[in-house]
C-alpha cells in the first residue's frame, strides 16, 4: 500500500484548498484554524491514549515536535488562510507555496547534505514551469497584494517546517507526535487570534462540512500521511509532490465547480508529472 500514499496525500492535500474556499467566508481565518487544531488535539489524544501509543521521551523530543508544528501548521495554514482571507486568488496562493519544491532542494543541499542530481533539477524546473501553466488560465488580475506576504509566509513554513522535521524529528508516533504538534501550534495561534480577531464563527451547514473535511480528511488524514512521507523519503522527493497540488487541485475546482481547464492548463499537468517523475526517479 505504501506506494500509494504519494498519490493519496497529493489528492488529500489539494482538497485542503476547497474546503478553506467553502468555510471561510463563514469565519475568521484564525479562529477558523483555532477551532481546527482544538478538534484534531481531542481526537489525536483519544486515540493515542485509546491504542496505548508512546509518548516522546524527553524535553528534547517534545521541543522538536513542537517547532515542527509551528512551523508546519501555524505557519503554514495560518498563511494559506490569511492568503485567502485577504483576497489572493487560492490558484495563487498554491501556485506560490507550489515553489517549495525548488526552495527545498536548495535548503537540503546545505541542512541535510542531500545529494541533488541533475536529473532531478531538471524535474524541479519542469515542475514549477508545469504548475505555471496550469495555473496562466486561472489566475485573473486584480488580486490584493497584501494576500501575497502571508502566502509567502506558508511557503516558508511548510519548507523550513519539513527540513526541520526531517532533521531533528526521524522516528516518532503519528497520533502523540500530531498532538503535540497541534497543541504547539494552538499555542502560537490562540494570542495572535485574542489581538486581532473577534472569534467570529457562524455555525452553517457549508462551515461544519468545510470544518469536519479538514479536521478528518486534511489534518488526520494528509498530515499523517506527509509525517510517514518524510520519515521515509528525501526531502527533495517530499517536496517534488507539492508541485503536483496545483494541478490536481484544478481538476477538483473543474469537478466540483465546473472550472474549465484550457489546453495550456492540461499540458502543464503533464509537464508538472513529469517533472515530479524526474525527481522521484530512483
């Protein structure tokens, strides 16, 4: 089965950007994430208590967890949503956090020590150049500005998020480890919230499905998923799978919105597969 979960956490990670297009417009972007992360640390503990699983060891482990977390998640979604919030276009937004990919390799050259061939800088290059095209037909102008900081912020945090975890975080359980990961990130997100929002959330039919599919299927399901992906795979591998959000998060807005895909958009799927078939190669 494992040779699947490439493919299924690229697929449960593109939803992520559908179900914040359906919940945000019915809450706060952090108070939204609050509400998250809070759900996904009752059910994580439950079932880490449930299946006996061990808890990290040392204030060590605990402190690692901890960043990655903050990084990883806080960092990470809080600038996605923010992004949203703000009035970046979600093409947008995951064509630039779609960048991971090229910042990783560059960062793993030089924190890890990874080996980058020049097979595999070929597919990161073709990657972001298939995204690109993928993207050109949705993305219309007019887009706030100030949505493109926060979005850059995410491409940060998810990268540096990943490398750290890959670094200092190499064994640990997946249900004890994701709850301290979301309780760190509860922790940085809870003060900034108090500050600047107001904790608005409307409890309507479309939120609670935008809140159940990212608790359930994002935040247990994907992130679970991207942990197992990192502890057994290279960092570049990891981040090559990103370029492929974009793309398949277009098929499900065609799908689920009806959003055209123009002959441009369906070659850069291919080249960005390809790209990311090129870096995976073994």
């Amino acid at each position: 089965m494992a040779r699947f979960y490439p493919a299924l956490f690229v697929f449960l990670w593109s939803t992520g950007f559908i179900g914040a297009k359906y919940g945000l417009p019915y809450a706060e972007p952090l108070s939204f994430l609050l509400l998250r992360y809070l759900l996904v640390i009752v059910l994580m503990t439950a079932a880490a208590v449930i299946a006996g699983a061990p808890w990290p060891r040392t204030i060590r482990a605990w402190c690692h967890l901890a960043v990655a977390g903050i990084l990883m998640q806080a960092v990470y979604l809080g600038g996605v949503f923010l992004a949203i919030k703000q009035g970046l276009p979600a093409g947008m937004v995951s064509l630039l956090v779609g960048l991971q990919p090229l910042l990783t390799a560059f960062l793993a050259i030089i924190v890890l020590g990874e080996v980058v061939r020049r097979r595999q800088w070929i597919g990161l290059v073709l990657g972001i150049s298939g995204t690109a095209l993928v993207l050109s037909g949705r993305i219309e102008g007019g887009f706030a500005l100030a949505g493109v900081w926060p979005a850059l912020c995410a491409l940060v945090g998810i990268t540096l998020g990943a490398l750290y975890q890959k670094r200092f975080c190499p064994h640990f359980d997946w249900r004890t480890g994701s709850a301290i990961q979301f309780v760190a990130a509860a922790l940085v997100t809870l003060p900034v919230a108090a500050c600047f929002e107001g904790f608005h959330l409307e409890l309507t039919g479309q939120f609670v499905f935008a809140l159940s599919w990212l608790v359930l299927v994002l935040s247990l399901g994907a992130i679970s998923l991207l942990n197992y992906l990192i502890r057994h795979g290279s960092a570049v591998n990891v981040a090559s799978l990103f370029y492929l959000v974009p793309p398949v998060t277009a098929l499900i807005a065609w799908a689920l919105f009806g959003e055209t895909l123009s002959v441009v958009s369906l070659s850069g799927l291919v080249v960005a597969v390809t790209g990311v078939a090129l870096v995976r190669k073994t």
